[in-house]
C-alpha cells in the first residue's frame, strides 16, 4: 500500500503542473482502483474525465470497468469491459478482466470463452492459466485443470507454492499419486512448513500403501498444528493398517479429544 499511495501522490503532483495530462489522469485513476475503498469514488471520476476527454481510449474503459466490478455496478462493469474489447479486440488483458469479471458471476461458459480469447491473444499469460484451471477443477476437469496449471508452471508462475499445490490436488483426483507426491514435494521445497502439503502429501503416500512416510508427513502436520483432529485420525489408520494397534488406538483417541474439543 505504500507504494501505491507514493504512486499516486507523483501523480498528482503531474497534475498540479498540467491538470489536462490526461495520461497522469489514467494512471493516477489505475493507482487509486488497486487502493480500492474510498479510493474506488476517486478512480471512477477519474477514468471518466479520461473518457471525456479521449474517447477512443480502450484502456480507460477498461480501468472504470474495473472500479465498476469492485463497486458492485455489475451493468456498468460489462458495458465498460465491452466497449474496451469492441476497440481493442487483440488486447488479452481486457478478456482476462471480463473473463474473470464473468467467473464472479458464476457465468463459466462465458468466462471460459474469454480466457480462450485472452490466450490467444497472449499464449504466456499465466494469470489466465491459473484462472482457467481454478474454473476447470471447479467444473471436476481435471486433465484439463492440471493442463493449465502445468502451463502456468512453465511459463513462470508468480506464485510457485499455489501453482504446485493446485497441479498436486489434480493429479490426486486423477489417482496419480506418484506424480501428486511429486508436486507436493516441490510445494515443500520452497516452503519447508506447508501444512497443507505435508498433510496431502501424506494422504497421497497412504493411497499407495506406503504408510511409513505418510506417518512421517502426518507426523509434521502434527508438530505444526498440534490442534489438527484428522492429522491423529489418518496417521491412527496408517498405524492400523501396519497393525500397530496401540499407537492406532492412542492417534484415534486423540482425534476424537479433538473433534469433541471442536464441538464444546
């Protein structure tokens, strides 16, 4: 946020000097929508001096159709990404907003279309990749989720962590578990206490019969959220299944402490 309030005290500084810089003007709006809150009234009168003023600009559409999504202004929100699309129909950015301005409103054909359009226009564009995975594991498209998260992977992902974890979550939906593992084990090299990882990574041993490491991921899970009710319960059923029965009862027991602790 510091940052983004330097950002815009500069361009308003800009402005002070030439009020009809209308480049200044999109960019301090563009700065005040990422601000948001109370700032979101600001950006919209902003882009729309800018709109005033230059018509023709797609980019400006784009951005108060942006401030119009976070304002609740569904209407204004199309109409504003449309127009933006109408004059700039090669622009990936403009498809991946109204796509995923179409994914919050639970439209998936329609977003899926656009983040096809945006892709086109921009193979690389990772953001879209993992868009239109989130889209396809909510459809239960798993090849085709696991596809784009493996795509965005490649190309670079901002954000590592998620990217693994989401191609890991495919691939054990899929009863890939090697290759699950594999992702989770990635997941943990760049975050060495991901809970999550460690806890699916060991489901995904226990699917292959291999209990011993399961029980040593469920066995971290536990060290990092002593409070964990199914880390107890699933390392309990490893020790069963190796026919370790007083340490299965004894992680059983616990679990149900737990549970019950959960429900009081």
């Amino acid at each position: 946020m510091g940052k983004l309030s330097e950002a815009e005290q500069s361009y308003e500084d800009a402005l002070k000097i030439q009020s009809d810089n209308m480049n200044a003007l999109y960019y301090l709006a563009t700065v005040q929508e990422k601000i948001g809150g109370k700032k979101l009234a600001e950006a919209l009168k902003n882009f729309t001096l800018v709109i005033k003023s230059s018509p023709g600009f797609a980019a400006a559409y784009n951005g108060r159709g942006l401030v119009h999504e976070k304002m609740n202004n569904t209407e204004e929100a199309l109409n504003d990404f449309n127009t933006a699309i109408q004059m700039d129909p090669h622009n990936s950015n403009f498809y991946k907003n109204r796509g995923c301005f179409y994914r919050n409103q639970n439209k998936i054909l329609e977003a899926l279309a656009d983040f096809a359009s945006a892709l086109e226009a921009d193979p690389k564009d990772v953001e879209v990749y993992a868009s239109r995975g989130q889209l396809y594991r909510k459809l239960e498209k798993y090849k085709e989720a696991l596809e784009d998260y493996s795509k965005q992977i490649e190309y670079g992902s901002n954000n590592a962590v998620k990217a693994y974890n989401n191609r890991a979550y495919c691939n054990a939906k899929m009863e890939r578990y090697k290759e699950a593992i594999d992702d989770y084990t990635k997941v943990l090299e760049l975050d060495h206490i991901n809970t999550h990882a460690f806890h699916n990574r060991a489901i995904s041993y226990q699917r292959l019969q291999e209990y011993r490491k399961a029980i040593a991921d469920f066995t971290m899970v536990i060290k990092l959220d002593p409070e964990n009710a199914n880390a107890y319960f699933n390392r309990g059923c490893c020790y069963d299944s190796l026919k370790e029965l007083d340490l299965a009862i004894s992680d059983y027991s616990k679990a149900l402490e737990l549970d019950g602790a959960d429900e009081t």
